[in-house]
C-alpha cells in the first residue's frame, strides 16, 4: 500500500529516479504526489522526445549523462539528493553500476527497482542465450525471418548476418550499420496480442529475438509468438552488481523510502535555501513547479 506522505518528522526528501523506463516514471509520478518529496527524474537523454511523468508539475526533468561515478557524486552533493531510486531498465547495466558506485562513495542511500524478468509457459518454445552476441549465433537453424525487438543499439551486433531477413522494431531509429536485409519499424508499445500475432503474419516471422524486459507493456510478442508456435531467443539479463538493495515495483520502492527516515534523511532545509542548478543539458533545469 502506498504511504500517503512519509512518516512524521521526515526531514523533506530529495530523492533522484534515474529513469528512462515507463516503471521509473511511474515511481516518479508516485513520489511527486508525496507533500514531502522532492523528486527529480532523470535520463539520458538519447531519445528525442521521451515519456515523462504525468505529475511533470512536481518533479523535476534532467537529462543527459551524469559522466560516470564522479559525475554522479559531484550531482549528489551539489543536488543535496538523499535518497537515490535506480529505474532504470534492466539492460542499463553501466548507469546501475555508476548509481552502486557512486552513492556508494557520495554516503546516499540507492534503491534498484527491478520489474521481475519473463517466465517461459507450457507451449513457449524459448532459448535462453547470455548476450547478444550468443542470440545472433542463436539464429542458425531457427528460421530466415527475424523479428528482433532488442532495440535500436544491438542492430549492428546482427548485422554479419546475411543468410537472414529482419524485422528492426524500436522506438527510434537504429544506427546506419545494419543487417543486409531488414526493415524497419518505429513503434513505442504497449502492444496487443492481437497485434502482434498480426504483425508476425504479415511479415512471416519464424523466430522472435527480445531482451529478458520484463513486465507488461512488451510482453505480448512472447504471447503472440506462443499462439503460433514459434521460437524465442530471449537474451538473460546482466547480473546486478553486488550489494544493491532490490524491489521488484513501486509499491516497495514507497516503503523503502519511507524507512529511510530513520535517520539517513539530513537536516531540513534552513530557510530560503535554494534549489541548485540542474547539470548542463537538463531538459528543464530548474522546473520544480508548484513547490
Ligand atoms: P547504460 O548503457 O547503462 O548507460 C550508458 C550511459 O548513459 C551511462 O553511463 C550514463 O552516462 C547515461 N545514462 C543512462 N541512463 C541514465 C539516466 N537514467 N540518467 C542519466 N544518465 C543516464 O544505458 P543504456 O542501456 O544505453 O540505456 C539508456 C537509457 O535508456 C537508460 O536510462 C535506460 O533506462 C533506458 N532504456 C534502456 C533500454 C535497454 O535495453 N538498454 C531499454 C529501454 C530503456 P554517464 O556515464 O555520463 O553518467
């Protein structure tokens, strides 16, 4: 159940949500609601015009890199950030590792937010491969016509692959190296079963290749592909680094915060204190309307 506000006494929270998945922006949205959360949200800044949380009135938008752990530490302390909520997906395994290292050295508390990866069902025909790399020698035998839903960046790693045709769906269009030959989709979900048993049909698709995602708003390729028989390499996620406290949602995410006012939270803001500046190449940098 999701606290109302944090306990009473917390000291005004400065939380950071690294972002960039639609669970990241959610939590956001959730934190924005809570009367003492600041909450700012962040990206990287690759995607041309990003999904960004609905409360956009309350939480504060940045975007770009933080330029590794001592970016990140440099941010932490200039923002005054108290508590720190890795959103980020679950393939983003360089930011994740930053947030370990860096609110490691910078003494903030951090929190991986990890939607729990797909299950294979009765009927699923899936080969579990460790990277892309292994997916795209996977491909052998599996069938000509690719649907691959890894995004725009793993392209290039099927692009020697030219006994096969593909299907390159992503949100924003994939770099110039390519396979020979492929087509390109540019779609953002969430996807309908319906529509995706559509799509592959019309496109003959034999094999379906995706990343271990998780959650909802993709899942219905894994569905559609159940319904017609076909195979699924499914690329496993990188490990978490070591030593990071894990919730699956935000739900959890809510009660983790709210524990951490037992003390980690710093003293209150003297009076008249200013937000800081946002790092250069915020999206809106000193956005905290309404607060
Ligand atoms: P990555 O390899 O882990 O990160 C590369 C660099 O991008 C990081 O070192 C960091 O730059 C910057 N960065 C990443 N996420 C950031 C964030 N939320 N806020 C500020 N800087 C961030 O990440 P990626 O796999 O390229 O993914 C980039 C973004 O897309 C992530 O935010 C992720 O949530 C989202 N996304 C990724 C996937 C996927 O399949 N990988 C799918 C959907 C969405 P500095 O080193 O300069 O700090």
């Amino acid at each position: 159940m999701r606290p109302a506000h944090l306990r009473p006494g917390c000291v005004t929270r400065r939380v950071l949500v690294l972002g960039g998945t639609a669970d990241g922006r959610l939590l956001a949205e959730r934190l924005a609601e809570l009367p003492d959360v600041r909450v700012t949200y962040s990206l990287a800044g690759r995607v041309t015009a990003p999904a960004l949380p609905q409360a956009a009135g309350a939480a504060r938008i940045r975007a770009g890199g933080f330029g590794g752990v001592d970016g990140l530490v440099d941010y932490l302390r200039s923002a005054r950030i108290t508590a720190v909520i890795d959103g980020t997906h679950p393939f983003a395994a360089v930011m994740t590792g930053t947030a370990v290292a860096g609110c490691r050295a910078a003494g903030v508390p951090l929190l991986v937010m990890r939607r729990p990866g797909w299950t294979e069902s009765a009927g699923d025909r899936w080969h579990r491969v460790p990277s892309l790399d292994a997916a795209a020698r996977a491909l052998d035998g599996l069938g000509e016509r690719v649907f691959l839903t890894t995004g725009r960046s793993s392209a290039a790693v099927f692009a020697g692959l030219d006994r096969h045709w593909f299907l390159l769906r992503s949100v924003e269009a994939p770099g110039p190296v390519l396979p020979a030959r492929s087509e390109i989709l540019l779609e953002r979900g969430p996807f309908t079963v319906e529509g995706e048993t559509a799509l592959m049909r019309r496109y003959q698709v034999d094999v379906v290749v995706t990343k271990d995602s998780g959650g909802t708003l993709t899942a219905a390729k894994l569905s559609a592909a159940r319904a017609l028989g076909l195979p699924v390499v499914m690329v496993d996620r990188p490990p978490l680094p070591a030593g990071a406290a894990t919730v699956p949602d935000s739900g959890a995410a809510l009660r983790w915060l709210d524990a951490q006012c037992d003390g980690a939270g710093g003293p209150p803001d003297p009076p008249g204190t200013q937000d800081p500046p946002g790092t250069p190449g915020s999206a809106d940098p000193l956005a905290w309307p309404g607060r």
